[in-house]
C-alpha cells in the first residue's frame, strides 16, 4: 500500500494500459463470471454440461460472495481439470484506486480498499484450490491503471476480453450463439455462468458444436498466458 499511495490514474475503463485482452496463441479462450449477490449466486449446470461434453476447457472467474452461497460446488470446480479458478474480487467492485464507478457500482475507494478486493478473494480462493489463482477480473471488468499495477505487482494477471459472449448475461441464445460463433484465435471470449435463465447455455450448446467442426480449439488462461 504504501508503493503505491499518492498514484493518480489518468485511464478507466475495459481497455487500459496493462490489461490482457487477448492471447498470441491459436486458441480461442472461453471465460465464464460468477458474481454472487443478489440475484447472481445461481449456477448455469446446462452451460458446464455442455463444456464437459464437448470437452471444452475453461477458465472460470469466480466471486468471494458466489462461493460463499455455493461452497459445494466451488469445491467441485476446482477438482475438474477441464476448469481453471480464477479471482472475480471479493465484493465484486470495479477495480480504483479512487472510487470511480461503473455501470452505476462504486469502486473501491482507496488502494487500500482495492488490495482488500483483490487479496480477500485471492486468499479464500487459495484455500480452496491449494494454489494461488494467476488472473483476476473484477466485477464490472472496469479498472484504473494503477489499479492494473497493483494487480500485477501481487501476482496476478488483470484479464479482460475480446468478445461479449452474452452481454452481461441478457442476451437471447440466438445472439449469444451469434457472437460467440464469431470468435477468431487468441480472443478471450467473457460470459456467465451464474444466471441460469440467460440464454448462455442455449447459445453455447449452438455455437461449440460449429465452431469445433471448424477447427477451432479452446484452452484454458493458464494454458496459453504466462504470469
């Protein structure tokens, strides 16, 4: 905290200096959100059915607030070798240094208040793996730059994407399968796995089966990006 008191960030948003967007690799990589909270501590079992039978990797971002309303199945998660656990953040904020807010949440209000978000879930998240997670996104995927560098600078990997799987979870499964269907190598596709009422599931049960007898091959973050 004190490295970095006193920093002044000039960027926000989804695309700012030192956030990973997209890979060098020939794959595509699938990410799913779980946010927790009201409304959001659901699990999309149609959507994980459907990677499991296509055998399609995955990395899985995950909240302190979803894991603590589903502790069970966090702990079957991080016992599939086809998923990879990642940090969503413990409160599911945007990621500041200053309270600046997205989609009308207010971020973390200080560097300390950021290291909280980052560490508390990096922390339960360790536990609950046996290994510390590579990746964070916070919620919202909004950050600052100094934001970024404290990520960084403890370890992680801050991730974002190339492709809008399914809008926040609110797009019909036409337009998901749509968007997904569209996906090129090294894109780092975002989804939810936590609202099983979306049309995620029913999109991805469309587009993996023509993206597959395409040739197109999935990994995992950890797969193809080194922290």
């Amino acid at each position: 905290m004190a490295e970095f008191h006193g920093r002044h960030p000039k960027e926000w948003g989804l695309h700012v200096t030192g956030v990973v967007n997209r890979t060098a690799s020939a794959k595509v990589v699938l990410t799913f959100d779980a946010c927790g909270g009201h409304g959001g501590t659901g699990c999309d079992h149609a959507l994980l059915q459907t990677l499991r039978r296509h055998n399609v990797p995955a990395t899985l971002f995950i909240n302190s607030r979803w894991i603590h309303a589903n502790p069970a199945l966090s702990a079957e998660l991080a016992a599939d070798p086809l998923f990879e656990l990642a940090n969503h953040g413990t409160a599911h904020l945007p990621l500041s240094v200053s309270g600046k807010s997205a989609y009308g949440i207010q971020g973390t209000a200080s560097v300390a208040a950021a290291y909280d978000e980052l560490m508390g879930n990096q922390q339960i998240l360790q536990e609950l793996c046996g290994t510390a997670p590579k990746f964070f996104r916070p919620g919202t995927a909004f950050y600052d730059e100094v934001a970024v560098e404290m990520t960084r600078r403890l370890g992680m990997l801050p991730v974002n994407f190339t492709v809008n799987g399914d809008g926040g979870a609110t797009y019909s499964a036409a337009t998901v399968a749509g968007e997904v269907g569209r996906v090129v190598a090294g894109d780092i596709v975002i989804s939810h796995f936590n609202r099983p009422a979306a049309g995620t599931a029913g999109g991805y049960a469309r587009a993996l089966p023509q993206l597959l007898d395409h040739g197109v091959s999935f990994a995992r973050l950890g797969d193809v990006l080194t922290v």
